[in-house]
C-alpha cells in the first residue's frame, strides 16, 4: 500500500462519523434527489401547528393562549373570561381539539401554538375591511400610516416577519443536514424543529419591534394586496406573490429567500421508484 493510499484510508478511518463519500456534485441526482426551496416546505409545517376553530382562525381565542403561554394571565382568569361567555371551562376537552389549549396547561403545547399563529399572520392576506374603517385605502401617490389601526398593526406585521426569516433560517440550516428525505418527512421535521424553538420565536418577535417613533407609508391596501415602508429601508409587501421584507434593498423573506439566502433541500420526489436505466 503506498503512501497516497494509505492517506486516504486513514482519512475515510477519521471521518467515519461523517461518511467517507467521493460523491461528484451530480450525485443527488443519480439517488432521485431534486433541489427543492425548503422556504414553502417549512411554511406548510408551521401552517399546520397554527390552531383552526371550526376551520378557522379565531385571534379572541389565540390571545388567551398567547397569554397563557407568557404566563400573563392565569387559568383562573380564563375560566372567568369563559364563563363571562357563557361557557363551562369544565366541560372543554383537555386534548383531541383546539379549545383544549385554554384548559390543559399545557405550556409547550400554548408556546408552540402561540409561536405558529404569530409566524402565519403576516403570511395571509390582511383583512381590509379592519382598516377601511379608518383611513382611506392609498391613492397614487403614497400616504402616511397614522390610522391608530395601523400605527398597531404595521410594527408587528414587520417584527413578525423579521422573526420567521431568522427561525425559519436556522430551521432551513437544519435540514440541510438531512439530504434525501420526502417533502412529507422535511415538513415533519420541520414542524418539530419549529416547535422546539417557538419560545426563542416569540422572544424574537418582541426584539425585532420597530422603535415607537418609527414612521411607515401605506403603498397599496386593497383585494388584491397590501404594501408599505418603513424605517431602516424596510419594505413590506403581501400580495399574488406571498410574503416579501425587503430590508436595505436585500430581499429578507420571500421568493425562497430567508435573510438574503437560498436554502435548496435535496428532497426525494420519487422515493422508492428505481432511477430511469441509461
């Protein structure tokens, strides 16, 4: 065995943990791999740990949650919010449904839900009637955002999406790490990685609030879509495209995009089919 032999046996011996692979770039390929944005994958997990009322989102309900989950109101004051409504606490379920948050006490299980109800909400479309109430929907040229609706809502749609690009990021990193897995498994991974770092969510959605003497001017609020500026060249867009935060002219979120950077899975879309013969 001469001596460049032997070199390479011991390095594959030192990187055994790893794998000692020769694999060519093109080698995913040849194992079925297609590279796949984990930006939409990730999103559909978060999707899915966000609680649903009778099909839909009930922000009344996910307050109390969210509170619950800070430890900013007790189970005895949602008990009475409860019965204020003329509901039995007692006769919730305690698992099996949504509604079952508001009783069980279970912190993990409100963080998580809390954490994916804030990170889907700028992923939406807003609800334009909410704010037609209050200020006129932009003409051509733009106008400033001093609705009180607005002044509120606007620094938490950009704290919102600041935190999904930096935890979806980290997530993306992640599962990087785990080539030729199925959409359906990424997304399962996914979800479980967001859960996990939902209390970190929610403290990073408090950090990246815009300062209360921020200025912001609506762009566009209308059926279709709804845009506008803020400070630190931060630009917000929702419209046939999703969610896009420009921030100092580099796309923050959007369009595959997390923190400026492309995250690509190599995801097994044909799992279990045999590669075509040449």
């Amino acid at each position: 065995m001469n001596s460049k032999t032997l070199s390479i046996v011991l390095l594959c011996g030192l990187l055994a943990v790893a794998g000692c692979r020769s694999e060519q770039p093109g080698a995913a390929g040849l194992h079925g791999w297609i590279a796949t944005p984990a930006l939409p994958i990730i999103q559909d997990a978060v999707f899915s740990l966000s609680p649903l009322f009778n099909g839909q989102r009930n922000t009344a309900v996910m307050e109390q949650v969210c509170q619950l989950a800070a430890g900013e109101i007790s189970q005895q004051d949602v008990n009475t919010l409860l019965a204020q409504q003329g509901v039995d606490p007692a006769q919730l379920p305690h698992s099996g449904d949504p509604l079952a948050l508001l009783v069980n006490g279970d912190k993990a299980a409100q963080t998580t839900a809390c954490a994916a109800f804030l990170a889907t909400a700028p992923l939406l479309p807003v609800a334009v009637d909410s704010f037609l109430a209050s200020v006129a929907a932009p003409s051509a040229a733009d106008q400033p955002a001093s609705a009180p609706r607005l002044a509120q809502v606007l620094p938490i749609k950009i704290a919102e999406a600041r935190a999904n690009a930096e935890i979806f990021a980290q997530i993306a990193v992640d599962l990087q790490r785990r080539p030729g897995l199925s959409v359906h498994e990424y997304r399962q991974q996914a979800s479980q990685l967001f859960a996990r770092l939902a209390p970190t969510y929610l403290q990073r959605v408090k950090q990246q609030m815009p300062g209360k003497a921020a200025n912001y001017r609506l762009t566009r609020l209308d059926a279709e879509g709804f845009a506008f500026t803020g400070a630190r060249e931060v630009r917000f867009e929702y419209g046939a495209d999703g969610l896009l935060l420009h921030q100092h002219g580099v796309l923050w979120y959007g369009a595959g995009k997390l923190m400026g950077t492309d995250y690509p899975l190599q995801v097994a879309h044909f799992a279990g089919e045999q590669p075509a013969q040449q």
